[in-house]
C-alpha cells in the first residue's frame, strides 16, 4: 500500500466526497486527509475498519498473554483439563 498515492487535501474531500466512499469500498486502502498541509485524518472504508479493530483486539490478547507467562501467571495445560473434567464429573 502507498499512502503517498492516497493523500487529498480536505478542499478534494469536500467536492468529491461520493466518489472518494465509493473508491474506498472499491480499494480497501485509507485515505489520508490534509489541511493546511498537514495530515488531520485518515478515512477507511468499514470492512478494513472492522478487520484493523480485530487485528487489534488479537494483538491486546497476544500481548496478555505474553505477560502472564513472563509473570509465571501460567498452568499447565493438561492441570486445566483435569479440574475442567472433574468439576463436569461433579456437577
């Protein structure tokens, strides 16, 4: 993805706000909003809004998971499996 490709100023963004949505849909690439020469905001169409946040939320999870075991906050697997199947054995 070349973003330089993907800059408009605001002024574009204002005249040609229908095509620029349609095109987004169409490119899955953001585009990158200037004013007075200066990147303000990035838009993106919702499909790559919505697997960005789901990459996010992997990434968080990830990063979890990764301090616990640095903490030593971490069992066994086949430990959890046995108490999982006693408590069902149980219940």
């Amino acid at each position: 993805m070349k973003l330089s490709r993907q800059i408009k100023p605001i002024s574009y963004l204002k005249a040609h706000a229908a095509e620029i949505i349609r095109g987004l849909a169409k490119q899955g690439e953001p585009l990158v909003i200037t004013q007075n020469g200066e990147a303000k905001v990035v838009i993106q169409d919702i499909e790559s809004y919505e697997q960005t946040q789901e990459t996010m939320a992997l990434l968080k999870i990830l990063a979890l998971g990764t301090r616990q075991i640095e903490k030593g906050e971490v069992q066994p697997a086949g430990d959890v499996v046995r108490r999982i199947r006693d408590r069902s054995r149980r219940g």
